[in-house]
C-alpha cells in the first residue's frame, strides 16, 4: 500500500514541479515581451521627437500624477490626431507607414 501511496506523492511532487516550470517559463515569456515593447516604444519615442522636436520641452516628473499634467497638452494633441479621419487617412496614403515591410 505505501507504493502506491510513494507514486501518488511523486505524482504530486512531479505535478508541483510541472506547474513551477510553467509559472517560470511564463514570466520569462511576459519579461522578453515586455523588453521588446519596451524598445519598440523607445524607437517610436525616437522617431517622433526627431520630427517634432519641441516635445522635448516636457519633462518627466517624479509621480504619474505630475506626469499627466505635464504631458497632458501631448496627449491631448496625439488623441485629437488619431481621431481626425481625413489626418490619419492622409498620412497612411502619404507615407505607408502602418503596413510594416521588411527589406531583404
């Protein structure tokens, strides 16, 4: 009887394990997601303050709260801009630039 009993907690020791595995091999997966939205937002960062570079007056802040005030022009700017139809429709004709294509 205890044989059985010894397969039934390796069975739980293996399962514990198993599900330990999981929880790691998600965390790495969100981290490598995660770093790579992170450089994806710095190239885009970049890419607009090249562009517009008056948006380099606003400066971070020390709480989320005075970030809002501060960037709260931008926002506004960047929300009236990705409503205005006729502004976005004119910029993806002008310049393809939602479409990514990969050059070989």
């Amino acid at each position: 009887m205890s044989s059985v009993n010894d397969r039934i907690e390796k069975a739980k020791e293996r399962l514990e394990q198993l599900k330990h595995q999981k929880k790691l091999q998600d965390m790495r997966e969100r981290k490598a997601k995660q770093k790579t939205d992170i450089r994806r937002y710095i190239i885009i960062g970049e890419m607009v303050c090249k562009y517009f570079p008056e948006v380099m007056l606003y400066q971070p802040r020390k709480t989320n709260t005075e970030n809002a005030e501060e960037f709260s022009h931008l926002d506004d700017f960047l929300q009236e801009l990705s409503i205005s139809d006729d502004i976005v429709a004119k910029i993806k004709e002008g310049a393809c630039m939602f479409s990514p294509i990969r050059k070989t």
